[in-house]
C-alpha cells in the first residue's frame, strides 16, 4: 500500500507544530479561545492554556491515526464492521486480513492528515483573530464544508475499496 499517506500525516503534523510555536511566541497572553456561529469571539483563553490544549489533541490523533498499522492487526475479526456479511467474512479472513488492515491504516493515516490540517486551520484563525482581525462567518462555514468534503473524499474510495471483488462474490 502506498505510505503517501503516512507523509502526508507527518507533514500535517509538522506544519500544526511550527503554526504553535509562531503561535507560542507571537500572540499576546490571551488569545481568542472560542468563535461563535457569526464569527465573533466568545470565549478568550489563556496562551499557554490554548496552545497545550491544541498540542496534546494534535498529539493524541496523530499517535491514534498514526499507530493504525500497529493497532489495526491486534483488533479480532469480530469486532471490524464491513458492511454485508459476505463483506466482513471476505476481508476479516486470513488470507485478506493483512490487505484489509493495510487499506485501513491508509485511510486512518489519511483521515489523520485532515484532522491536523484542521486543527492547523483552527490555530491560524484563532492567531489572526488575536492579532486584531475580524473573521468574517463564511470562513468558519469554509472551513468546515471543506473538511466535510475532504472525509467524504476519504470515506467514499474506502468503501469502494472494501468491496467484495467481483470474482469473490
């Protein structure tokens, strides 16, 4: 299976550091924690407070995603749902479990890439918005279709590729 996936979680990961570090040394001690529906700040948060919140949840979904080649292969058959039972007997046997479990962490790693590249964004905003800028509503709702299509541009192949291939049926 191809490790593009990998790198790109490395990179996403990479990037979301270096954005909390600028952030770390450039904002003032209190930051925007919090934007509601209409773009406005409603909540500010302590600098220190915020920028270790967003590194130990960049932290834990990185290992969470990251870790999917080593954790995938301990989980029992019993508990991986594939839809369709010919489906889930296909892909949890033997002789395809390592297949699966590769299609998975790729797509785990892939998944992760986004959740970082979406936390990266939430710094960025936040730091903006510390520096005096007004964030304009549609930005959120940007951000969040943007992240909504690129999981459905993620789910959909996975779940063409967990298909029982035609000369399986």
């Amino acid at each position: 299976m191809a490790r593009w996936s990998l790198r790109a979680l490395l990179a996403s990961g990479v990037a979301l550091t270096l954005l909390l570090v600028w952030f770390a040394v450039a904002m003032p001690d209190r930051v925007p924690g919090h934007f509601g529906l209409s773009g406005e700040v409603n909540r500010y948060d302590d600098k220190g407070v915020f920028v270790a919140a967003m590194a130990g949840i960049g932290v834990v979904m990185a290992v969470l995603f990251g870790a999917a080649r080593w954790w995938l292969p301990t989980l029992p058959g019993s508990v991986i749902n594939v839809p369709g039972k010919k489906a889930h007997a296909y892909w949890t046997s033997p002789a395809h479990r390592d297949e699966f479990n590769a299609i998975m962490a790729s797509a785990m790693e892939t998944i992760g890439a986004f959740v970082l590249l979406l936390l990266t964004v939430i710094v960025l905003i936040s730091g903006v918005a510390g520096l005096g800028a007004t964030i304009p509503a549609w930005i959120f709702w940007l951000v969040t279709a943007t992240f909504l299509a690129a999981m459905m541009a993620c789910v959909i192949p996975l779940m063409r590729k967990t298909r029982v291939p035609p000369s399986e049926r």
